[in-house]
C-alpha cells in the first residue's frame, strides 16, 4: 500500500512535468510555423503579382489591335490595368514590339504602332521586392509576361 502511496506521486510529478514539455515543444516548433504561414502569403503575393502584369500586357495587347494607331494609348492602358490592381509600374516596364520594338515613355510618343495583319506583342517586365522573406531573394523576383495579337 505504501509503495502505491509513492507510485502515485511519482505519477503526478511525471504529470507535471509532461505539461512543461509540451509547452517547450510548442515553443520551439512555433517560429518554424509562422515562418511556413508568411512563406506562403508572401508567395501569393508574389503569384498575384504574375498575374496582375499578365492581365495588363493582356490589356496592352487588346488596346493596341483595337487601335493600332495610338501606341501611347497602348502604354497608358497597360500601366492602368496594372495599377487598378495595387501594382505600379513605370513606362520602362512596358516594351510594345511591331516590325521595330519600342518602350513606353513618359515624355513623347513611341513609334508609329502596328500595320494591319501584323503581330502585336506587349512584354511587361516587374520586380517584386515587397517581400517579408526577403533573406532567400535578396534582389528580389524578377518577372516578365508578353501577351502576343495581331492587328485586324
């Protein structure tokens, strides 16, 4: 009976202890979780920001068939798109490719745009920095989409 009575607080101080540990396992284990959680979000950010410039080289693209005349127009309604969707871009992100490539400019007109039957092809280059992992991709990631048309 009396090796019970000690058994039995032995048993209790085991249960005491048992709490502890899980609370340092807990401890331990948790900067690895938060770490995964962020890692995720920030790649979805990242992934938004692929497909906010695919839409707007999409956009580009589908203004210049429309009109083919107005390359600036093109320029202007790539960099709308894209900052309707929280992505700022400068007119160097925006190449319109013709028989001759050319880059979007803030000050003056690109070329003549496209003639008729002819391939238009709108690249928009982005560099995601906003990263809260930035220590894997100090430079940060850079993208590219083109979104290829041709004029009617």
């Amino acid at each position: 009976m009396i090796t019970d009575i000690i058994f039995n607080r032995n048993n209790r101080t085991m249960l005491r202890h048992q709490h502890g540990q899980s609370l340092v396992e807990f401890a331990l284990i948790l900067p690895l979780f938060v770490l995964i959680v962020i890692g995720v979000f920030d790649l979805g950010r990242a992934f938004f920001g692929s497909i906010t410039i695919t839409n707007a080289a999409r956009e580009g693209a589908r203004f210049g068939t429309l009109h083919a005349t107005d390359p600036q127009g093109v320029c202007n309604a790539t960099l709308s798109e894209a900052s309707s969707s929280g992505i700022v871009l400068s007119y160097t992100d925006v190449t319109i490719t013709c028989s001759a490539q050319s880059t979007c400019l803030s000050s003056g007109t690109p070329s003549a745009g496209c003639n008729r039957n002819q391939p238009l092809r709108i690249t928009v280059s982005y560099l995601y920095t906003d990263m809260v992992l930035g220590f894997f991709f100090p430079s940060g990631i850079s993208m590219s989409r083109h979104v290829e048309m041709q004029v009617p």
